[in-house]
C-alpha cells in the first residue's frame, strides 16, 4: 500500500499511473496542536492586517512571491513578518530592505508566540505535497491565505484566502480580500473546530490501514 499524505498528492500518483489505484491511499498528516488550540483567536482591529509566514527559506515555499505582492500592499493595510531560515535567506532579506512594512525574522521552536498577533497565515507555496504549517496556522484560529496548488487544496475552504499558484496579483486579490473581511474572528473559529479533530482522524485512518483498534496508537 502507498501512503499520500494528501488526496491531491494520491490524485497525482493516479495521474501518472505510479501505482494502481486499489494499492494508493490518502492519509493526511496532523501533529499534536494542543499549544496552538489553546490560543487567543484575535478580535477585529482597526490597524494593519497582520500576516505571518514560516518555514524554510526555499524558492519552493514561494516566499519571495509574497514579498513581491506586498510591495504593492500600503503599509497602512497590511503588515508582514517572515519567519525561518534557508538556502534563499540572503535573497530573502535583500527583497525586504525597501519594505518598512515587511520583516525577515529568525526562525522559532514554536510558532505559538509568534502566531499570537497574527490575523492570518500565508503559505504562498509554488508546490507542497500537504503543508504542516497550514495545519498550525488552523489550529491556532488563523486562517490560512494560501496558493490553490497540491496539498494546499485539501486545507482551503470557505473560511480561507486561497489565490493562483505562482501568481503575485493574485496573492495581492487575496490579501485585499482578507483585510477587507469583517469576519476574521468567525473564519479563525471555523478553521480550528475543524483542525482540532484532525490529529485524531490521522490515527484513526492509520489504525485502520493496519487493522489495529484505534485506542491502541494513543
């Protein structure tokens, strides 16, 4: 049996006659988010839009793409605060310099206190076979503005942003959009009731995968 770790990512299997169909199945992956469930969902401000992105610091993440878009954002709209490290970190950092609204920071252990003052999370990815981080982003009450590509897909609903993959005036539509909702609070409500029960999903799927009694992986 082959394991996707999404239902894009066992469409693309399929796609590309890398396995039968009978032999694939799609598991998506959760981690524990007990710390980011706990958090504040934050209220409606009168200030900027708070965006937040993390990971590694690659042209696959598709920071670069968010940077361009925010130079086109007034500061007095939008604020953006990258966190990681990587390969691109130099790239990164030069593509910021003119941007008073946008910082490069250093990468965390846990992204609760970073995501704390966050309205939102982007993951501007040009390709991700799932994306843990929107899976935190959700948990902590933060809807994710995220590309339509891969994995990706399976997290974005009613209460995401979702834009073209690759597109920088689409991830500018998107951000427009998010700071002229009025319902942020709501949305980060929705997207964590159903983050919450996603870790028990995975286990679940898995124990019947292997045909044990779900009560024995916790």
């Amino acid at each position: 049996t082959v394991v996707a770790v999404s239902k894009h990512q066992r469409d693309w299997i399929l796609e590309h006659k890398l396995a039968p169909g009978s032999k694939v199945v799609a598991i998506p992956q959760s981690r524990v988010c007990d710390d980011l469930l706990a958090l504040p969902i934050n209220g409606t401000s009168d200030g900027p839009l708070q965006i937040r992105a993390f990971g590694r610091f690659h042209e696959q993440k598709g920071f670069d793409l968010l940077i361009d878009a925010m130079a086109r954002i007034p500061a007095h709209l939008a604020e953006l605060k990258i966190a990681g490290t990587g390969p691109d970190e130099d790239l990164l950092k030069r593509h910021a310099k003119r941007l008073h609204h946008v910082e490069i920071c250093e990468p965390f252990t846990s992204p609760e206190s970073f995501l704390s003052a966050a309205d939102l999370v982007a993951i501007p990815s040009r390709r991700e076979a799932f994306g843990l981080v929107g899976t935190e982003a959700r948990a902590a009450g933060r809807p994710i503005l995220a590309a339509r590509i891969d994995g990706l897909n399976d997290q974005l609903d009613a209460a995401s942003f979702g834009h073209s993959p690759n597109n920088v005036a689409s991830i500018v539509r998107a951000i427009y959009r998010a700071a002229s909702a009025t319902n942020l609070p709501a949305r980060g409500q929705a997207v964590r009731t159903r983050a919450a029960s996603e870790f028990g999903v995975m286990i679940a799927n898995w124990c019947q995968l292997l045909g044990e009694p779900a009560n024995s992986a916790c």
